[in-house]
C-alpha cells in the first residue's frame, strides 16, 4: 500500500497543477483583453493598471506551468506561448501608448486588427496546454487504475496464502497434538 500511496501522489501533483496552470494562463489572459478593451471606452491609465496586474499573473503562471511540465509537448506548447505573449505585450504598449496620445479610433482598428488575432493565437495555444495537461490527466489515471489493479491483486495473493497457510498450521498443530493426546487416553 506504500507503494500505491508514493506512486500516485507524484502522478496526481504534476497532472493536476499543470492542468490548473493552464486554465491560470486561459483565465488571466481573458482579464487582460477585457482591460484593453475597456481601455478603448474608458480610462487607459486605470485599464492599464488592470492588465499589468493580468500581466504579473500569466507571467506567474507560466513559471508555474515550466516547472511542472514534464511531457515534451508540453514545453514545445510553453515556449511557443511566451513567444506570442511577448508580441502581445509590445502590441499591447502600442495600443496604449495609442489611447494615451488620444488616438482611440487608431487604437481601436489597431487592437482590433493587431490585439485581436494575437490574442486568439494565444488562446487557442493555451487551450491546446490545458488538452495536453488533461490528456496527461487521463493517461495518469489509466496509471493508477493499473497500480492499484497490482496492489489489489498482490494483496489478495497475501491474502489466500496466509490462509493456506493459517489451515496448514492448525492441521499440523492438530495432528502433533490431537494424535499423541488420542494415543494417550487409549492406553488409560
């Protein structure tokens, strides 16, 4: 059962953190578009404090997902998302330097035709992470279902072999004492 309890701990850690990793990525990169795009109706400066503070948790997260990534896969996808994300930032400063010069109906075709489909790209990159994480999730549990499948089995053979040989010692412990205890009252 020792084995079964440090198998699995390792197997569940790393799945499910990469797996809340990605959906970090997915939830704080929703909160920065929609500060650029309030930006465009309202105050940049405060919008502008909005998504740094977006910035500062993708930029955790992502961190986050580097450590705990430990398929192949999943590091090609991390790498490919901190490349777009850093031409998503430099979008994102010219689209605010834009809105701080006034410029809103520059700003927005520029957050339209630019943000827009770089923020796409990036979505649909985190999407595929969380796929890859939950995938990694399935394959994980089809790991467990497996070790315990073994422990089970292996405890059950423990089982069945202590009871042959619980029967085997009281037939022998009735035969060596029953039987001279028999011949004992016989002859009295």
């Amino acid at each position: 059962f020792s084995e079964l309890g440090s198998s699995i701990e390792p197997i569940l850690k790393e799945t499910y953190q990469s797996a809340i990793n990605a959906e970090n990525l997915v939830k704080a990169l929703d909160d920065q578009d929609d500060a650029q795009l309030m930006a465009l109706l309202d105050d940049p400066d405060t919008y502008r404090v909005y998504f740094n503070e977006g910035r500062d948790t993708i930029l955790l997260s992502f961190e986050r997902a580097k450590e705990t990534s430990v398929l192949p896969k999943q590091a090609e996808l991390l790498d490919r998302i901190i490349l777009t994300y850093r031409s998503y930032l430099q979008s994102s400063d010219s689209l605010f330097l834009m809105l701080q010069r006034r410029k809103t109906a520059t700003a927005t075709n520029y957050q339209k035709f630019v943000v827009r489909p770089i923020v796409d790209k990036l979505k649909d990159q985190c999407f595929e992470l969380l796929a890859v994480n939950q995938e990694a999730m399935s394959q994980a549990q089809e790991r467990i279902k497996t070790r315990t499948t073994r422990v089970t089995a292996t405890f059950l053979v423990a089982a069945v072999l202590a009871v042959a040989l619980s029967l085997l010692a009281s037939f022998r412990f009735t035969k060596t004492i029953l039987g001279p205890a028999l011949r004992l009252t016989e002859s009295v």
